[in-house]
C-alpha cells in the first residue's frame, strides 16, 4: 500500500455468498458488519426444482373431478374425463410478467413440470401411441407435439352444458325453422365427442392418426374392441425393464441430460464498505480497467484496487471533490473530472498526474475515450473533445443541450458518440462533429444511463430518470425505436454485457436494485437486492463477469452474472487460410 491513508476498503461480505470461505484473501479482510452492508432480502439460487422433481400442490379449478389419493387409471378402459384431467396442459403453469424476481427459477420449475407431464401421459397411453405410431417417432415424441384439443372440447361443452340467452334464442330459432340452423351457427354438438358408432369412432382414430407430427389423446376416450391392446402386450409392456417400474420412453426421458438453466446468484460474493462514496445522481465514480484494475473515488481521494492480487493502492488527493473518473483503452492511464471544471489524467504506473486540461467552468459529469479522443460533459452544458497528444486542453466544443450533460458514451467500432442531458434529449454524433445526426426526444426525464450494444451495429440503449423510468432501445441508423419498457424505478446507470446480449440497470427511487434485461425480448431474467440507497455507480470487469455497483449506503458489492465467453475452435480451412496469408 503506498501513500499515507490506509485500505478504506473493509469487508462485509454475508455469510451466505456463494464463494465465501473459497476466497482467504476476501475472508481475511473481513471485520465486524454493519446493518446497512448486509442484504436482508437477498435470496440464494439454490433448492431449485430438478427436471425429476415433482410439481407443486396447486388448488382444484372449479368444476373438476376429484380422484382419491389411490386413483389409479387403467390403460384399456379410459375415461373421458380422465384423459381431459391429465391432458389439460393449463395444469402446467405459466410465467407471468408480475413475477419478475424469479424468472430463472420459475423456468426450471415449469420444465419440472413438463416433464411430470410428459411421463404420466407415457406411462397412462404409451401403448396406444406406440401401436398407432407411422412414423419413427416415438411416444415420447407424440406426446410432445401433440395439439391440445380438450381445452377446445371443454370449453364447447361447458358452453353447451351452461343455459344462456345466446343458447336459448338459438334453440328457439332452431325449432322455428324446423331444425335448420339459422344465421347464428351453432357449436359442435357434444356427440362428436362422444362417437358412438363404428363410423364415428373410426373417423375421430384416422383424423388423430393421419397427423405426420402428434397426437390427440381424446381419440383414446373410445375404442374398439379389434384395436384394443391386450392385457399380456401391455404388461410386457409395463415390465419390459425389471428393474424401472416405468416404461422404456420414460426412463429414457428421465436419464436424459435435462435443459440447463442457468444459475445467477442473487447475493453478491464480495460486499466492501466504501466510506464516502458520493450519493449524487450526477457523479460517475467508478470504473474498471482492461488491466483488471478497479478505480473508486472517496470523497477527495481515488484509490485502486488491483482484483488479481487484492492490493489496495492510494492515487491521488484534491481539494475539490472528485466527480467522473475514466480508464483509456489500454489502462494505463485515468481520467478523473472533478467538481471545478478540470480534468486531470493520471499515469497509474508512475502513481502522478501527468497532465491538467480546463476548458468547462463547472463540474464534470461524464468522461468516454475513443482511442486518444477524451469527451467530457459538464454541468456548464458544453462538451468538449480533447486530443491528449495535442498542446491545447480542448479542439471541438459542442453545445447541444440546454442543460448538464450527465451521460457520455463512445462507440469506438462505429466512431459513433451518444450524449444524455438534464433536458431529457438524447444527441447522437459522427465522430466529433459538432452538429448531431440524430436527436431523441421522448424520455420525460434526465438520461444519465447510456450503454452501446457490442453485438449489434448502432444499437443505443437509453434509461430516463425519476419522472420517466423508461428502458428504451434505438437504431441510430434509421432513428426508430426497438423496444420501450417501463422499470418502474429510476435508471441511473446501465451497462450492456459484452459476453451475453444482456443489460444490466442499476435503480434508484424506489426500488434501489439491479435488473438483468434479455435483449430483444427485454423480459427481466433477474432483480438483484442489496443496496438501501440509489444504485448510482456501474461499471464490468476486464473479463466481462462480474458488475460491481457502488450506492448512497457507501458500500461496494460484487455481483457474478456471466459466464467467460467460450473461444471457438479454428476450422481446419481458417488454419489454412491464416497459413497462407503468414507466408504472403
């Protein structure tokens, strides 16, 4: 540690992190918690359902038949209402959007419950699907593309059983015109349902059989005789294997490797105490190298921390308090703005300020390089585009907005800068041209969170402040809309993950949490608490895994939420092709 001033970096990492104890040097820096550090409400992704498990117990619907703790269905002789019991998919439930905090979860259950699903109709009409089976596909296969069709019939008979006026003046019209049928067409009558002749059975048999894809299990409700199993097959059937008592296809299916869900752990594995830290919506105070290095500005002080080793390292000290603060490209140098309009820049080797810019006369709210570009953005409302090989502290200044600028991003693929201001306007610019190419007017409040997409080509993403609480996704290409969404909270800060096509919000009043978005769908995988103030600092690791957010309750907490990109393995022709271009 260098400097005068100790680590102000304590560990309150909760007992219930998902790496605590296999991290000594974070356990060593551990010391007494405070209440504020600890997320009371924070929930473990453990004890999730397995693709084995059982549904849970869920209440009867209104009108349906009720079995004793023994009811055990036969497989020659089923009844109708057995096989709407069993074949009625609504049974399965579905994720609803209120549900938001655990989706992930709520998916794993609902394939848990597909495949209870799915075995119990194997094991109830496996037989007969294998018999009618045309194609190689097994019963396995039939059951899960089959077509429900009894909630189609269900709901047509309950529509005939249920005496209404519609019913009645049909009826009524029915008999006036001797039994014809009048304007109003009448549903099906419930003997389609229920064939009893020869012709109408065999009718309903070849209208499920002559499917290339699926199966009706309402055509079993009635058979004949010639096409019923016999007992001695389906008890071959039944104990084909001694040793399973369930039937080749369900324990194919059981064995089977299941979907893999992915697991996203809802307590941070690292929570630090971060002593003043700033509570202001306009400050940007945290920021994480490609050299692994993460930058934390406390009050008037910036200290770095090396995540490799764990070192704490003191950079630098100023009378004004720190306000923005930037990595460039390499690492090797910091950016910081602070509150009197300068901006300093740091070589991080030599532990020194290297060189002092002016040029705004308030604060500096925002900080993004492009390669040796540095933009920063002010409360005084100007952007100002500085080259740091050239003498002078400024060559392009921009006053687009009428009010501060607090949001600044680069897209260095594209050369492509977006800016946010206090006045609710989104600019886009090419490279460092002062007039934008195109403007964005409709969030109702300040746009401080900006985040460019790493998968798609000019794809912005925007989040509007307390009064506008919306998500909302751009081509700046053809200046529409993608998507719009409504967090419901203020978005501070955003960041759009490099590894998966996902975003990350950070929220302030007044839900104080973190919201992992899928990009397109724009459905919430996962709501992240902890925080007991405004999440206003955001930044990624190096390696893209882990998001660190800093609050108003001064604490830091590391959040692991991807997984390393995998690296694809060169084809033989690539190998080939980079031959050859190596010896041109």
């Amino acid at each position: 540690m260098s400097g005068n001033l100790g680590n102000p970096f304590m560990s309150n990492t909760p007992t219930s992190s998902p790496l605590k104890g296999k991290n000594k040097l974070t356990d060593s820096l551990r010391v007494s918690k405070r209440n504020s550090a600890s997320p009371a409400n924070s929930n473990s992704s453990g004890g999730i359902l397995g693709i084995t498990a059982s549904p849970t117990r869920r209440p009867r619907t209104t009108g349906s038949v009720i079995y004793a703790d023994r009811y055990l269905p036969t497989r020659t002789e089923v009844s109708l209402h057995a096989i709407s019991s069993i074949g009625n998919s609504s049974n399965v439930p579905t994720l609803t959007s209120v549900d938001t905090e655990n989706q992930v979860e709520s998916q794993r259950e609902r394939n848990a419950h597909e495949t209870f699903d799915t075995v119990l109709k194997n094991e109830i009409f496996g037989e007969l699907l294998t018999k009618d089976a045309i194609s190689k596909e097994t019963s396995i296969d039939r059951i899960k593309n089959t077509t429900d069709m009894i909630q189609q019939s269900s709901t047509s008979s309950s529509w005939l059983a249920t005496p209404s006026p519609e019913r009645r003046r049909q009826q009524h019209d029915m008999s006036e015109n001797g039994g014809e049928s009048s304007s109003i067409s009448a549903p099906v009558t419930p003997r389609r349902l229920f064939p009893s002749t020869q012709q109408d059975d065999d009718l309903m048999y070849r209208s499920s059989t002559n499917s290339s894809r699926g199966a009706t299990l309402l055509s079993y409700s009635h058979r004949s005789s010639t096409r019923r199993p016999s007992t001695a097959s389906l008890l071959q059937s039944q104990f084909f294997d001694p040793v399973s008592p369930v039937r080749p296809e369900s324990k194919q299916l059981l064995l089977s490797p299941s979907k893999q869900t992915r697991k996203i752990s809802k307590v941070p594995y690292r929570v630090l105490d971060a002593p003043s830290l700033a509570d202001d919506f306009y400050y940007d105070l945290i920021d994480w190298s490609s050299t692994d290095m993460l930058a934390v500005a406390l009050g008037k002080s910036i200290f770095l921390t090396n995540n490799a080793t764990g070192e704490v390292f003191h950079l630098c000290d100023t009378e004004m308090d720190f306000t923005s603060l930037s990595w460039v490209g390499a690492g090797s140098h910091l950016a910081v703005g602070q509150r009197d309009g300068l901006v300093d820049i740091y070589d991080v080797t030599k532990k020194k300020c290297i060189r002092t810019m002016s040029g705004q006369t308030d604060r500096v709210s925002c900080l993004s390089w492009n390669n040796y570009i540095l933009s920063s953005g002010s409360r005084d409302r100007s952007i100002l585009h500085r080259d740091v090989r050239m003498p002078d502290p400024f060559f392009e200044r921009l006053e687009t907005h009428t009010q501060e600028v607090c949001g600044l991003k680069w897209n260095v693929e594209e050369n492509k800068l977006a800016s946010g201001g206090n006045d609710n306007i989104v600019n886009v610019y090419d490279g460092t041209s002062r007039t934008p190419t195109v403007v964005f007017q409709e969030h109702t409040a300040a746009v401080k969170a900006i985040a460019w997409s790493p998968h798609k080509r000019s794809t912005l993403a925007t989040g509007g402040g307390t009064a506008d609480k919306k998500l909302k996704i751009w081509n700046v290409n053809t200046s529409t809309k993608i998507s719009d969404r409504d967090t419901g909270s203020q978005i501070c800060n955003m960041i759009w993950s490099r590894n998966t096509d996902e975003i990350v919000t950070s929220h302030g009043y007044s839900k104080y949490n973190l919201t992992l978005w899928d990009f397109p769908s724009m459905d919430p995988i996962a709501i992240l608490k902890g925080h007991s103030f405004r999440v206003l600092h955001l930044t990624l690791s190096a390696d893209g895994t882990t998001v660190v957010s800093g609050a108003g309750d001064e604490t830091l907490r590391y959040w692991k939420l991807f997984d390393k990109p995998k690296h694809k393995i060169p084809t033989n022709s690539s190998v080939i092709f980079n031959s050859v271009n190596r010896i041109r």
